[in-house]
C-alpha cells in the first residue's frame, strides 16, 4: 500500500474548499494535514463546516505558512492576484500546487488585460492548463496546475467538438445560466436571498466576463489541431460574445452556444451527433447525449453532460452542456488533475453520479 499523499487546502472556509474536502476524505491516496482559513483561524472545521462535525476533529483552520509547511501538495482556493505569491510560497518550498483561482490560466499580457499586472509572470510557464479533456497527456509531470473556470469549463466543452472538426463560424455567442454559489461565499447585496430568490438576470455582458479570455483563447489553439493541446502553444484568439446570467438556484451551470459554419456545408444532424459521441468517447468525466442536458442531471457530481443541434432555417449550430460549478467547475476538476499527476485512476475519489431529486 503506498503512503498517502498529504495535501492541504488554502480557502479551505469557502465554498470550492469544502467540496476538495468533501471528495479528499474518500480519495484512498490523500491524506488532509491541513486547512487555512484567515476568517477562521484556529476554530475546528465543523466550526466553518457543520456537515463535517464528527470528521477532521484532529484539526483546526491554519495560516497558509503553516498549510504549507506541513503538506506535500497544496489546493490553492483562494482569490485572483492574492493566490499567486501563494503558489510562488509553495513552489519555492518544493510543493505541488493545484490552483483554482485565475491567476495561471492566462498568459502574463492577458492576465494584466482582463484581471491585473501579474505578481509573479516567471511561473506563468511552469503552468500546465488542467482541462483534462483537452490535456491530459501533459497533465502527468507538472508542478503546478491551473483549473479552469467554472463557465469557461462549460462553453469549451460544449464548442470543443465543433472547434477540432472546422465548424465554427467568424463568432459563437455563449449564454450561461449559473447559480448563486458562483459567485463564492462573501456577503453582497446582490446575493441576498431576496434579491435572488424569483428573479434572473444577466451580469457582466458584452465582452466583460473575465472567462471571456479563457474561452477565447482554448478555442482559439483548438481550431483546426487535434483533440490534445499544449497550454503554452501560440494562439489567435477566436472572438465569443459571453453573457452569463444569475438564476435561482444554489449549484449548477447551463451554457447554450451558437455558431454559424460556412452556409455552404451540407451539415446534418446526425453528423453533429457523431462529431460529438467520438471526441468524448472514453471521456469519464463528459458525457454526450443526444438528449438536450439539464442541471438537476448533474447536480454534486463531477461529471458535464453535452450535446447538440442543428438548425437547419437559420444555419445555426446550437450547442449545450451542463455542469455543477462546484464539482466539474471547480472541485472535481482540480481532483481529476491530482489523479493524473500521481498515476491514479482518474475518478478516483470523485462523484459520478447526480443527485436527484
């Protein structure tokens, strides 16, 4: 039997935090040494979690120096600008880092356009970029991983298939309904149950999302390559109008994609319907259906469920997918890449079912 890997969580009080939790303490190679949280500092975790009381008693929320110190690897669930002398911290210390936050997604010259100038821009290309469905082949010997958002992991896949097959059009409008715990746990008055509760609307449109870049720029190094990418490869950026919306509910992402290819492809349903099957054939974590997906399919799972349809009035190719931003979008993503990197089965520890109701 191997030694467990010891890993710690910084953020560990938010919500992408508790769910790498949730999965950690199923994962049979992991092992949790510590958690770091400035709000909760030296409380017990049932005191940030009550769906923990009974489990990690032999714990209490650390700083990160000491999270750090004491682990082999380290999730980092911490804001945008604040994580990257974190990661630095780690890497410098000889830690493994697997970092949800933004700040080794983008190439340096994107960072400081959409986020600010970047701390830390020599550790940019030590970054590996952990959408699995696209890298996994260059996930295995890195140091430091950089999940992808939440919403650009569901427009990708949704338009991933159309990217590699050359149908694409000029443009792609991707509209995502998402829910409240996107936004993470602070207080904001926008958040309140009220101000949410029986409403929708649509937030930072037009080409302002942050995950704007991100989706433009996968898309852009997947037209016209192959299924597996490299994270640093050259790129134009291919142009997508991204307008997400808050709707009223706890967990979950539905993005819905449109495209209009060269009006002279003689496309069909059926068509689309196997470009789709054969890129996610094997893919334990996406699944294609021909039946349009819904997030109740995916709610507390690390799976996304896709698929398409053609419109053949308006030429449109209509693409769908369905993720839980707490699972795929985040968690569960971030554990498929630490099971790549150490050799693991890839589900290991990971939620592949939803809950329903």
């Amino acid at each position: 039997m191997t030694t467990p890997i010891r890993v710690g969580i910084l953020g560990a009080s938010g919500y992408g935090g508790a769910e790498l939790i949730r999965r950690l303490l199923h994962h049979p190679h992991a092992e949790i040494t510590g958690l770091a949280s400035r709000q909760y500092l030296g409380q017990p975790i049932a005191a940030c979690w009550p769906q923990l009381t009974g489990r990690l008693e032999h714990l209490s929320f650390q700083t990160s120096d000491e999270v750090i110190e004491g682990c082999d690897l380290v999730f980092c669930a911490t804001p945008h600008g604040a994580t990257a002398p974190l990661v630095k911290q780690a890497l410098d210390a000889g830690k493994r880092v697997i970092d949800l936050s933004a700040d080794f997604r983008l190439p340096a010259e994107l960072y400081e356009q959409w986020y600010q100038k970047h701390p830390h821009p020599e550790i940019i290309e030590q970054a590996r970029y952990g959408l699995v469905e696209l890298h996994r082949k260059e996930l295995s010997g890195g140091d430091l991983i950089a999940v992808p958002g939440c919403n650009s992991s569901t427009a990708i896949l949704s338009l991933a298939p159309l990217a590699v097959n050359g149908l694409l059009g000029p443009t792609a409008i991707v509209n995502i309904m998402t829910g409240v715990s996107g936004a993470g746990r602070s207080v904001s008055l926008g958040f309140h149950f009220a101000e949410v509760n029986e409403n929708a609307k649509p937030y930072k449109v037009a080409g302002t999302h942050r995950h704007t870049a991100e989706i433009e720029m996968t898309l852009g190094r997947l037209q016209g390559s192959g299924r597996n990418v490299k994270t640093h490869t050259p790129f134009d950026p291919y142009s997508v109008s991204f307008n997400p919306h808050l709707v009223p509910m706890s967990r979950g992402i539905l993005a819905t994609c449109y495209t209009r290819p060269d009006v002279s492809m003689d496309l069909k349903q059926e068509t689309l319907f196997e470009h789709y099957r054969t890129f996610y054939e094997g893919d334990p974590l996406v699944g294609f259906s021909e039946d349009l997906p819904q997030t109740k399919a995916v709610y507390g799972s690390d799976r996304t469920v896709v698929s398409v349809r053609l419109d053949g009035r308006t030429g449109q190719i209509v693409s769908f997918a369905a993720t839980d931003n707490l699972g795929k979008g985040a968690a569960g993503q971030a554990l498929q890449n630490f099971n790549i990197m150490h050799g693991f089965a890839e589900t290991t520890g990971l939620i592949t079912e939803g809950l329903w109701p």
